[in-house]
C-alpha cells in the first residue's frame, strides 16, 4: 500500500514526504526567527484581527512570561514551565490577577497553534489538577455594587461641581451606568458613534466590544450626552465633531496636550471619584471603585427595577446568563418581607 489519509485526502508517500518536510521548514524558520519579543509579537499577533483589547492582554501575558522563561521559545515551552509562572505570579499578585495571565497565555498559544503545523499548546497537555489550579480565584463578593439609593447620590454630588473637570465627570459616571459598557468601550466612542431613533427615541451607541463584536447599545439615560456636549464645549471652546472622541483627558499645565481618554486614565479617574465619595461622606461602604464598578451597578440597578435577568443578560451582551446572575445582580435580599408581604 502506497497511500496515506492526511485531512481526509488519500495521497501518495512521496507527497506525503514533501508535505512532511514542507511543514519541517515552516517550523524551523518560524523556530530561527524568534530571538526577542517583539519578534513573538510580528509573528504571532500583528495581522490577527485581534481587538485592542486582546491584542493588549495577549501581548502583556506572553512579554511577562518571555522574561520570566528568560527567553524561551514557545515551540519550548512545557506544562510545567507556566506551572512555575503561575506559582511566580501568584506570590506577587492575588490568584484572580494570576488566574488573568494564564487566560492570556492559552489565548496566545491558541494563535502559535494555528499557524504552526503539528504544534500542541501546553495547555491541552495538561492534567485536571494543574488545569484545576491554574483557573482558581479569589471567592467574589456578591453586592459589590452601588444601591439605586448611592447611585442617586452620587449623581447628585458630582452635578455640584461645574469645573471642566466636574462637566465631564458626571457625564462619564453616568454615561457608564446607563450603558453598561466596558472601560475600553466607553474610550473608544466618537460622537459619529451615537445614533438616534426617531420611532423610538432612544438614542443608541455604536463601537466593537469584547471578542471583536459590535455593539449597539442603548443610552438609557440621554441626559449623559447632553452632559457631555457641555463638558466639550467648556474644554474646547467649540462644538464636537463627529470624529471627535466624547471624552477627553485634562490638562494639568500649559505643556499638557489633550488626549482621547484611555482605560487607564478613566480607571483613576473614577477612583478618584470614589475617594472623594467617601471623604465626602456621601457613601462610606467599602466599595472597590472603577469603571467596572458601574456596570454592576447598571446590573443591579435593572434587576431592583425589576427588568428580567434574560433582558439584562442582553442589555449587559453577556453571553451567559449564568455571568449575569452569578456577578451582575444583587441576591443579598431577605425572604421575609416578600413572603409576609405575600400573606398579608
């Protein structure tokens, strides 16, 4: 028998040995390649069509563990070698950070994967227990989200202040809640993004979300734009253009030039939002404050009003209810009112 299957196409030995070796020699010069990161990174990531999002989390996990491995090519890498990172990790970081990186990291070799023949990620060789341990995190918290009550109230506070600063402050906070939308969502947004239906009159956000998906997200509260068209014309002294971003960064001093605002500004931003909450005396629970702080809020805040959870599952674009229950909807209410209430 002179014939070998290979992806189900019966074909000769001979041209079994020259697919063979054609492979062999995409392997090698791939393998001779890679000598630093940013080589990891030509090859591997640019020209994916990964979101920034993922471009950026895959790219942090792999130059993280390139140093760490002090250079390992990734043809090399074992098991027991992200074992050893994880362990690292973990001793600097909390396991939901370490557990993060490991996410980024299987999402990387998935990518080696597909472009190198024969290659198996070391994650689909690992056993249960290690899989086990790579994935545990920290037990979260439910209720780690603002009550209608503290929402109201800090609406109320931040519309005192009418600096630039404070303008785009309150349009930020409540553009967040009444979306639901990531971090790095709510940065990407240009005015060309924003969409009215006349037969509606719901006005609608436009961009591309976690996975690459794009979203249309409804602005459940409209005044967020207003706000922010304030916000602009006090910084800019004009009104925005559709290809202006919505928001902007602060200058601090003349040489300071105005910037889109990244996740990372907005995350200390809101931070700094909280601290002054609290200072304030306004809202004195120990509350994590970030931008993610508002999206449960939106969660929750929907499911007080009594909007179904397969509604706020969409709403969210989560693609598990089991997420929306689990993270996103506050169950720390007690029976007994409702079940006195039902018998009275």
């Amino acid at each position: 028998m002179t014939e070998l299957v290979l992806s189900n196409q019966a074909i000769g030995l001979e041209q079994y040995r020259d697919f063979f070796r054609s492979a062999m020699e995409k392997i090698e010069n791939i393998f001779m390649q890679i000598n630093s990161f940013e080589d990891l990174e030509r090859i591997f990531l640019k020209g994916q069509g990964l979101s920034a999002y993922s471009y950026k989390t895959y790219a942090s996990a792999i130059r993280q563990f390139y140093n760490f491995s002090g250079g390992l090519n990734p043809l090399q890498v074992t098991p027991a070698w992200i074992e050893d990172y994880h362990d690292y990790v973990s001793k600097k970081n909390c396991r939901n950070t370490a557990a993060a990186y490991m996410t980024g990291l299987k999402s990387f070799f998935n990518q080696v994967e597909k472009q190198i023949p024969y290659f198996e990620s070391p994650f689909k060789k690992m056993n249960d227990r290690l899989i086990k341990k790579l994935n545990k995190t920290k037990s979260t918290k439910k209720g780690k989200a603002l009550t209608v009550a503290e929402m109201n109230r800090l609406f109320a506070y931040l519309e005192k202040d009418k600096s630039i600063l404070g303008l785009e402050n309150i349009a930020i906070v409540r553009m967040l809640t009444g979306t639901g939308l990531r971090a790095f969502e709510l940065c990407q947004l240009r005015w060309k993004d924003i969409e009215y239906d006349e037969d509606l009159n719901i006005y609608y956000c436009l961009g591309i979300g976690k996975g690459g998906k794009e979203f249309r997200q409804e602005i459940a509260f409209p005044a967020a734009l207003e706000e922010a068209r304030a916000y602009f014309k006090a910084h800019f002294g004009r009104a925005p253009t559709p290809e202006d971003y919505l928001f902007w960064t602060i200058e601090t001093n003349k040489q300071d030039i105005p910037r889109p605002i990244n996740s990372i500004t907005l995350y200390h931003r809101i931070r700094t939002i909280g601290r002054r909450i609290k200072e304030a005396g306004i809202i004195q629970r120990a509350i994590t404050w970030s931008p993610h702080l508002m999206r449960r809020t939106c969660g929750t805040v929907l499911d007080k009003m009594k909007m179904s959870p397969v509604s706020i599952q969409r709403f969210l674009r989560h693609s598990s209810l089991a997420t929306t229950s689990k993270f996103y909807i506050c169950d720390t209410e007690l029976a007994g009112p409702y079940l006195q209430k039902a018998i009275t």
